[in-house]
C-alpha cells in the first residue's frame, strides 16, 4: 500500500488527523469547548451498579470553567473566552458534552440542554461523549433530525474489545452493546467516535494488538487511543497500590512502539483523536511518563512512525 500524502489526508502527518478532518469538514480551525451537564452513569447511581468504571475520576479532564452549577450557555461562553485567549484562531465551535453519559437522562432535558448549547453564538454543533447502552431510537432520531442543520457527533467509550475486561472494570455492559450502538448510530449517517484504553488489566499486548482488527471493522468515524493511567481517588488506584505487580503498564517507550505499529493496522479512514491520556499531574498516579504533555508525546510517536517507515493503514487487511 503506497504511503497517503498531502492529498488524501490534508496534511503530511503519517495518520489521519482531527485537524485535517475538520479542515476538510469544515473548512477551518474548529474548537471543542467542554459542557459538564452534571450528569452521571447507570454504573454508579445503581441502575446498573455503583461505583463508576474502576478506572475513572472525571476531575482528570474536565477544564476549569465547567461545572454543572453554571448554565450550559454561560460554561460555553467562558470556554470561548479562554480559548480565544489561548489560540486566536479559532473560528466555529462545537459544545462538547464530556464528563459522564451525557445522553442518560430524560429526553426532554437532554433536548433542552443541546438546543441551549446550539443557541449560542459560534456554536455549529454538539460532540456527546456517552455510554452504548444509554441511547435509544427516540434519541437517536432527534440527533438526526438536528444533524440536517448542526455537526452532530456521538462518541461512545468502547474502552475494551473483551467482555471479560469490561466486566473486571465495572463497566456494566458488553462488547455486543457497544457495537450494536456503533452501527445504529452509523446507521443514522451520524459520525461517530470511540475511546479505547489500552493496558486494562487481564489484557496482553497480543490482546490489545489483535483488538484493533474489531475496530476497524466498526462504522467509525474516530477513535481516541489512550494508554492506562492509574488516576487518584479511583478504585483502580487503591488496587494498584495495594498489589502494584498485577499491573503491566506500558512504560513511555514500549506504548510509542506499540500504538505505531496498532495504527499501522488500522483502517486508514478512521480520524485519530488522540494517542495519549492526558491529567493533571496531582491526579495521576501511574505511569509517570503520563505527566508529559499530549502534544509532545504526539510529536514523539509521529517521529517514530516515520523512522519505522509506517503509517496508518500501512498494514491494513481488510
């Protein structure tokens, strides 16, 4: 398979990009402004367990002006403020509704809480981070509907590709859900993203390597890669440090090696988010290479593709 350029892509980076797929949606830099809705998950109010995910504590990436006592409207206008401080360029937005499932509610509230968010000035669609099993046809026919006006992006933690992972980590559903909301949701002609953990406990590499054939059997339209990190006040942090030797976390080196080569397999249409977690450094326990800024791991791991002679979808069987 010859190498994609400039052409395919929209820039010469050996994956497909974010930016370059919204230069080629949109036409121009576009930024996500997180919304926290003050929602929570049917793993941790008892409809299907408590607790949460063993792995989450959603103060790790939830920016500084959300919270759920500010109005949609007024969180999205700070996140305007503060990024037109912080990059200038941007010239759309998309309200990113990000802490927690962010479609498990009452139709009714979750429709007036996504018309608040598209009200506002700059906003020219909605990114909803959410669980495969709290989506239903009702809901998904509305987000249809406001996808003939608006960008309307559902983005679904698939986290693992084993049933046995997912219920080690509380999850509270299966793999056979998360796809079955994939396609629907595909279906609908709704792009659609998915965040996968890589390094769960119980998973070997083999595991995880042969994981990315799923994925690229899955309608997606993005994925974000993210290697394990223990994150204090988290269930996993109390077992890690109980029993640190049950866990074999990527060190900084070995998980560059290993997402090159897991993306190279990749199907080469599927926009990468991401590479790498990314918390505040109070927060993260484990590895301490998390404590490297995103961006700088990402430059680490495109030099390393093109030292390898690779790229997304290089080794691609189909």
């Amino acid at each position: 398979m010859s190498q994609p350029g400039i052409f395919s892509w929209g820039d010469t980076r050996p994956f497909y990009s974010q930016k370059a797929y919204f230069l080629q949606k949109f036409g121009g830099r576009v930024q996500k402004l997180s919304v926290d809705g003050g929602f929570t998950c049917p793993n941790r109010d008892g409809t299907k367990g408590w607790g949460g995910c063993t792995y989450c504590n959603n103060d790790a990436f939830n920016p500084s002006y959300c919270s759920p006592r500010k109005s949609i409207r007024q969180q999205l206008e700070e996140g305007k403020a503060f990024h037109a401080w912080r990059y200038r360029r941007a010239v759309s937005y998309l309200a990113y509704f990000q802490a927690y499932s962010n479609t498990y509610a009452h139709f009714e509230t979750l429709r007036k809480m996504y018309e608040e968010a598209l009200s506002v000035d700059g906003i020219i669609g909605l990114v909803i981070s959410t669980r495969a099993d709290c989506v239903d046809n009702q809901l998904l026919a509305y987000l249809e509907n406001l996808a003939n006006k608006y960008y309307i992006h559902l983005e679904y933690g698939i986290e693992s590709c084993y049933d046995e992972t997912l219920k080690s980590i509380n999850r509270g559903h299966d793999f056979a859900t998360v796809a079955r909301a994939i396609q629907e949701t595909a279906g609908r002609g709704l792009p659609v993203g998915g965040h996968l953990i890589l390094g769960l406990p119980g998973e070997t590499r083999q595991m995880m390597a042969a994981c990315v054939h799923t994925i690229s059997d899955l309608p997606l339209t993005s994925i974000k890669l993210h290697q394990l990190q223990i994150i204090r006040g988290t269930v996993l942090e109390a077992k890690y440090r109980k029993s640190p030797e049950e866990f074999s976390l990527f060190n900084r080196d070995e998980y560059i090696d290993f997402v090159v080569q897991w993306v190279s397999r990749l199907r080469p249409d599927i926009v990468i988010e991401r590479f790498t977690a990314e918390a505040p450094p109070r927060l993260v326990v484990a590895p301490d290479w998390g404590l490297e800024r995103a961006d700088e791991l990402q430059r680490s791991i495109e030099r390393r593709f093109r030292e390898l002679g690779l790229w997304q979808g290089k080794n691609y069987i189909n």
